[in-house]
C-alpha cells in the first residue's frame, strides 16, 4: 500500500524519535503510534511482498510520505511531512513533547542551523585526527537538560549523566541534517517509509537492537565496502555468534535513567563479554528479570521455524529488536502478571531474495547466517537461565 500526500494541508513535523538505539539512518517520530525513515526502494519492497508468517515479527509496514527541509523564522532547521489524506483529524503536536524540547534545545544551542559534523566534536577529541566526522559527532556532548537523564559510558568505562532519552537516535538526526543541507536545496521532497512504532506501548521500553548473520554486506557492495564489512564482522562477534550488538537502552529503576550502549561498545565485545550484555541487558540495576526469559525464548524461538522455511531470502545488514518494559506489570488479584515482550526484525535496504527487484544472485534455503545468530541467541539465554 502507498498511500497519497495531501496537498492542500498542513505539513507535519517530524520529532526526532528518541528510542532508536542503533542504526545509521535517522529515525523520526510521524506520531505516538508511527515512525518513519528515509525510502529505500529495495526495503520498500520487502514490506510490500512481506511473506504472511513474518509480518508479526515486523513493524508494520504504512506506506510512504513526501517529507522536505523546513527553516522557520529564528533560522532553526526542521523535517516535515505532508499529512496522510486518510487522516481526518487535525494533526497537532503537543507543546509537552519531550522530543520537541529537546530537539529546540540543541537548535538553539547551534544558532538555529545544522552544524558541520566536525563543530560537534568532544573538546578532548577535537584534535584526533583518526576519528572521522560523524564518529566525532556520535561521540558528541550536547549538554542538555531534562527531567530524567539516562547513564552512558565513557571511554574509561564510568557511567555520565546524560539527557532523558538516547543520544544515538538526535545524533542521527543532526547528521541527517547536515547531510540534507549540504546535498539538496531546501524545497527537494524526499520519500520516506511509514512504519508501525513498535515501542509506543512500552512506558520506559528496554531495547536490544542485534545485527544479525555473519555477513553484513549486500549483493551489490562495492569491493571497498565489502572488505569493510567483512572486516567488522571477522573482528566482532558476528563471526563467532552471528550477531553483535548494535545498541541498547535499558531502564535502571533504581536510578531512574536508561543505560545507553552504542554500536562501538558491540564491536569491541567479546563472546564471552557479550554474554555478560545480554545480561546486563536483562537487569534493572536492582534485580535480574528472570521472568522475561521464557517469553524472550517462546519468541525467538518461533521466529527461528519461520526463518527455516522462508527459503532464497537472505537479511543482510538487517536487525533484531528484542523489547520490554522497563517498568514492571502490577501483579493482578490471583498473584499473577502478563509480561509483554516483543521481538521484531527491522532494516531490510539489503535484503535479497527469489522475485526481489535487481537481484544479483539467487539463493537456495533458508539464510544460514541468521539461522546460526538465532540459534546462539537461544542456546545463550538458556544458559543464562539454568545459570541463575
């Protein structure tokens, strides 16, 4: 389904959608039940031939609006969207949005424009000349305040306040930013993808965003990146497990803040360290939620036999999001709770299979290299949980 812009009504703007936790392309909140992202015609027609028993380990896919480059009158930069023709009502964004604060904070911070990557640097990694543009800006102080901050780790490992959200997902949007100013005139209209946010339901969601298979290139990579990839994967955990972490939030109740994780702390990790993550991931600063795992291995479980007879599809590059909420369900009457956790597979830009459009190659089966992640996956939290 692609659905048609309105012309005659009033542009939407995007938030910044402040749980992305990984990824590389920004991620924007359209509303409380939809985000959407940059179109990649070969992930948009993933979704739009998605086999019937993946789609409830997907986002739900919503079709495609027309977004452009906004400045208003104080100069600060903004995305915003033509509204769905199937939307009646009239679209408002509440003036208590934390994205919306926190995203016109920074605007003001930089003079209302979006800054070079490079003037985004860590004072005390200004001068490494080893670190590109955008890992500076990845790596940047924004220096905002908010009501409930959230805990990242620093170089030496210590835990540092930062604001009430993760920094990955305004980092992203910064560079995507700068990116749009620096390609294309300001009334350029740009596709993107409408998705399911899977998160929206979740009070302080808790989220494990898994790269997964043992090859991250696609069909067609250059030769250049090709080696790259291959080289992050023989140095990482996607060789030896078939994933690594991409990133990761998850709510501490003791403190009230979310531990943050980053795609380089997944690189550097290993079998056995990440290991010790996916427990962390599953502790809330004061007890380890046991009561997630059977849940979390019923799912992944399930979506492993439907991976095993999707036969000729390959996911390269995509990702794993294992989600639940970081506050607890209130136990009911009869001393019972329902636990609500989600897994959900995302990024398909290089995803191949039998039919797909400009295929360079055709595969026979299943995707080994997933196959194998989901297998580890699941031998690993079971031994977590005979562990305990």
């Amino acid at each position: 389904m692609v659905v048609q812009d309105s012309v005659d009504a009033p542009g939407v703007p995007l938030e910044p959608f402040l749980h992305q936790v990984g990824g590389h392309l920004s991620v924007m909140r359209y509303d409380e039940h939809t985000v959407c992202k940059p179109l990649i015609s070969q992930e948009q027609r993933f979704y739009e031939s998605l086999p019937l028993a993946m789609k409830r380990f997907t986002p739900q896919y919503k079709g495609t609006i027309t977004v452009h480059l906004q400045k208003d009158s104080r100069g600060r930069l903004s995305l915003v969207a033509n509204p769905l023709t199937e939307n009646r009502g009239p679209f408002t964004v509440s003036t208590e949005s934390a994205a919306v604060a926190i995203w016109q904070t920074l605007q003001q911070t930089t003079g209302g424009s979006a800054l070079p990557l490079t003037q985004w640097q860590h004072p005390q990694r200004a001068h490494s000349l080893k670190e590109s543009p955008a890992t500076a800006l990845l790596r940047s102080e924004l220096h905002l305040k908010a009501q409930v901050p959230s805990l990242v780790e620093d170089a030496n490992g210590n835990l540092t306040e930062k604001g009430s959200f993760n920094p990955w997902g305004l980092h992203c949007h910064q560079a995507h930013l700068s990116r749009l100013c620096a390609e294309y005139p300001e009334n350029k209209r740009h596709r993107f993808l409408l998705l399911e946010n899977v998160v929206s339901q979740y009070k302080h969601p808790c989220i494990l965003d898994l790269k997964m298979g043992t090859r991250q290139h696609g069909d067609d990579a250059s030769e250049e990146k090709k080696a790259r990839h291959m080289r992050k994967c023989a140095q990482s955990t996607s060789a030896h497990l078939g994933m690594r972490i991409c990133g990761m939030q998850v709510y501490q109740t003791d403190k009230k803040h979310f531990l943050c994780k980053d795609k380089y702390y997944g690189r550097k990790l290993s079998v056995e360290g990440f290991r010790q993550a996916l427990y962390q991931f599953l502790h809330d600063g004061t007890r380890f939620r046991m009561e997630l795992l059977e849940p979390i291995q019923h799912q992944l479980q399930a979506l492993l036999s439907v991976i095993r007879s999707q036969s000729s599809y390959r996911f390269y590059s995509s990702s794993l999001l294992i989600i639940y909420d970081g506050q607890e369900t209130p136990q009911t009457p009869h001393g019972s709770s329902v636990i609500k956790v989600d897994v959900r597979m995302i990024d398909f830009a290089h995803t191949t299979y039998k039919g797909s459009w400009n295929e360079h190659t055709t595969y026979d089966g299943p995707d080994p290299g997933y196959i194998f992640g989901l297998e580890n996956l699941i031998q690993i939290l079971q031994r977590i949980h005979e562990g305990q």
